[in-house]
C-alpha cells in the first residue's frame, strides 16, 4: 500500500480495568488492563491489517505515557501525542461476557486528553500521507476544545480531499443534559462514510424512527427503517455517500448479529448467532475499521458489508478491546 494512503483516527486513549463481574478480583487483587478508546481500538485493527495508521490523541508525561508509546509503536500505530502533565483516562467494565447486567464506569474527567488544546501538531504534520480521517461521536462530547479540534479536522481534511469518517457512538453518560444533535449536525456537512444504527442515527441527527418496531432482529421493518434514514441522511447531507447500520441484540447471553450498508441501494448482511459472547467492547470498532480497509482496497460494496460483519461478529469472542492475531481479514 502506498504511503500516501495513511489513516488517522483522532481520538482518546484510555486503560480498560476489566474486574470480574464476582468481585474476585478484590481477593485475588489482581484484575485485566486493555489498551482502549474507539478511536484507538479502530487504529489497532487497521495497523494490524497492514495499513499505515496515525493516532492523534493525548499523554501523560511520565512513566504510564511513555509505555503506552512504546505499545502503539511496536504495534506499527504513529503516535501523534499532545503531551502535558495529568493522567490518562479510564474506564471499568467487566470482561466476562454478561451482556445484560454491565454498566461502563467512566473515570476519564479530568484526563489530559479532555484538558488538551490540541495545538501542538500542524495540519501539515497531522495530514502528511493521509488518504482517511476517521472519528468516533465519542470524542466531540469530551470537551469543547476536543470538539473544535473534530470540526477543524474535518474541515482540513474536505480541502485536501481526504476521506472522512464518523462512527455515531452514543454515550448517554458522556453527554449528560446536553442535546448532542445539535453538535454532531455541524459536523456531518463533512462526513463521507457514515457508522451507527437506525437509533443512534435519530439520537444524533433528529431522524425520526418511523415505523413500528416489534423488538426482535427478523423484524422486516428494521431494513425499511435502515433504508429509509439512509436516504433522508444523503438528502440533508449529499456527501454521504456510505452508510452502515449494524444490528445486535442480545437475550440473556444469546446474541444475534447483522449489518445493512447503504450506497445507492440497501445491502443486507448474513446473520450471525451465538448462544454466548465472551466480550461486550470493540465489535463496533472493528466493523468500523473493516469498513474503511475494505473501501482503501476498492472492494464491491457487499464484500466490504459481508468483511466487515464477520470483523464484528468475530470480536465477541476476542478478549480486550481490540481485535487479535485470530480475526485476519484477508482470511474470514
């Protein structure tokens, strides 16, 4: 691949503390740490498929900032870090695959990344050899400065005809009282492949779920809905030429697993089921990550859905946030 066809993703790189959901690991005081950050967890994917990767996010300047340099570098990541005195934001979520009764604790308030300023790297240095900027939602809604930085890169990338992607993860927690629609809408005038599901779209971009919904994932209405958000996406925002839906739902620990992708056409996936997952974090990600490898490559739109599907399915059966040597995707 050519070096002018490198990645960045922006985003925040945050330690994953994966207790047991028993409560084990206060006796044994031993406890699961994973690298994460949607942004990150994308980047991983990408580099390990042998695609150039920059990561534009935040560090410590101490010991735990310097490791995790070191962990992004032997992984083949380019790390663009703000760097500044404070501490590396954190999350804790058990790993052991109990879809139903886990909450994300969130301790990520300060963290350098949400203290940042985002000034120490030029456009210059940022877009050097890019071909793809990649975003999550999750990042506009750390801090203002974190969102500004979105739109700016955005808007960069757009007059340097780089491509833009934005993945719609909601975080109820990270958005509290404010209407997070109101800021992702100023952002989509610049996105050209789109991520999310037929709820996160009405979440963030106020399109409205019309039909009736019966709750269960062979509900024929959910394709209509995916089609139909899709085509009111690319009248409001034309540039939009790629939209993914991805459709998960769990009972118990069963699961059922499906994507939609939207061109000028709605594409269907093969549905996957499982009677158990063993991890919750990272599926999203690596459909997303999929998404953009298999788009650089020039592949036809369903072999991209179909890739990226089986990414994502894959991941519920790999611990951590980021995909593992197992999921090869020149190898599904």
């Amino acid at each position: 691949m050519a070096s002018s066809e490198k990645i960045v993703c922006f985003g925040e790189l945050l330690l994953h503390f994966a207790p047991d959901s028993d409560g084990n690991w206060l006796n044994e005081q031993t406890m699961k740490i994973f690298v994460g950050g949607a942004e990150y967890n994308v980047a991983s994917a990408l580099s390990q498929w042998k695609n150039p990767v920059k990561l534009l996010s935040a560090l410590p300047e101490n010991f735990v900032g310097n490791h995790l340099e070191i962990q992004l570098q032997n992984k083949g990541i380019e790390i663009l870090a703000e760097k500044s005195n404070g501490r590396i934001g954190t999350f804790y979520l058990s790993s052991d695959g109990d879809m139903q009764n886990a909450a994300v604790v969130y301790d990520r308030f300060p963290s350098v990344f949400t203290q940042s300023d985002f000034s120490q790297f030029s456009f210059n240095e940022i877009f050097s050899e890019v071909k793809w900027l990649h975003i999550s939602t999750i990042t506009p809604a750390l801090s203002e400065n974190a969102y500004q930085k979105c739109l700016d890169l955005m808007k960069e990338a757009v007059k340097r005809n780089i491509i833009v992607s934005l993945d719609l993860n909601y975080r109820a927690a990270l958005w509290k009282d404010r209407n997070p629609s109101e800021l992702i809408r100023k952002m989509m005038p610049f996105v050209n492949v789109l991520m999310g599901n037929i709820w996160s779209i009405q979440k963030f971009l106020e399109i409205p779920i019309e039909y009736e919904l019966n709750g269960s994932f062979d509900d024929e209405n959910l394709l209509k809905q995916a089609k139909k958000s899709a085509l009111e996406i690319q009248k409001q925002f034309p540039d939009v030429e790629m939209i993914a839906n991805t459709f998960r739902f769990t009972n118990g620990e069963k699961v059922n697993y499906y994507a939609t992708l939207f061109t000028d056409q709605l594409l269907v996936s093969e549905q996957y089921q499982s009677d158990k997952v063993e991890e919750r974090v990272g599926s999203g990600d690596s459909f997303m990550a999929a998404l953009i490898h298999g788009k650089i490559k020039g592949n036809p739109s369903q072999k991209i859905l179909e890739d990226a599907t089986r990414v994502a399915f894959k991941k519920l059966f790999v611990k951590g946030d980021t995909i593992d040597e197992s999921i090869n995707i020149e190898k599904l």
